[in-house]
C-alpha cells in the first residue's frame, strides 16, 4: 500500500512511559501553503482516505484509516482557524504498546 498525502504518519513507543504514541507532522509543501489551499488540501485527503478505507477488504488496514481519518476530522476546525503551527508534530496516545491498526496500516507502506 502507498499513503500519499500531506501528513507524515508513525508510530513510536515511548520507553519512559510505556505508552504507544501516534505522531503526525505536516510536509514541507503544506506547511507553505496559505490557509485556505492547506484545508482544502486536507479536506481533499480526507476524502481520498474515506475513499480508499471503503476499497479496502483488510479490515486492519480500513480501521488504521478511518483512524487517521478521526484525527484529522478533530484537527480540522482548528487547522481552519489557523490555530496549529504546521511545523509542530501532533501526538496522540493510543495506549500500552502493543499492535494497532495504524501498525498494520503503515507496516510496509511507502510515505510519499
């Protein structure tokens, strides 16, 4: 599977927490844009990944989507009111380390 899009995705296990943790940063080309060409570059990826989570028959691979997907839903009214500086990384917990969906999802992935 290749993810393309405007985000980088991985997932790292924090060792001094023992938490797993999604990271999520903002490429270098969105992070020029203007606002607006930034949202709808983000709208536009999140319905190519709705797209793709439906097209898809592996059902840890659709979940990890729709995942990314959620987040991206929560940080978009933000993303609008200009409120998150694009060169920071988003990370969100996902719990105790252990395997997920977004593990599978990017097991193997090529990030473009």
């Amino acid at each position: 599977m290749e993810i393309q899009g405007p985000l980088s995705i991985s997932i790292n296990d924090n060792t001094d927490t023992g938490i797993r943790e999604l990271h999520l940063g903002f490429k270098p080309a969105i992070q020029q844009m203007p606002v607006t060409q930034r949202v709808q570059t983000i709208k536009e990826y999140a319905t190519d990944l709705q797209a793709q989570s439906q097209q898809t028959d592996d059902a840890a691979n659709q979940q990890g989507m729709l995942l990314i997907l959620q987040v991206i839903t929560q940080i978009l009214p933000h993303m609008e009111a200009d409120e998150i500086p694009m060169e920071e990384t988003i990370i969100i917990e996902l719990g105790e380390s252990q395997a997920n969906p977004i593990d599978q999802l990017l097991r193997g992935a090529t990030l473009k």
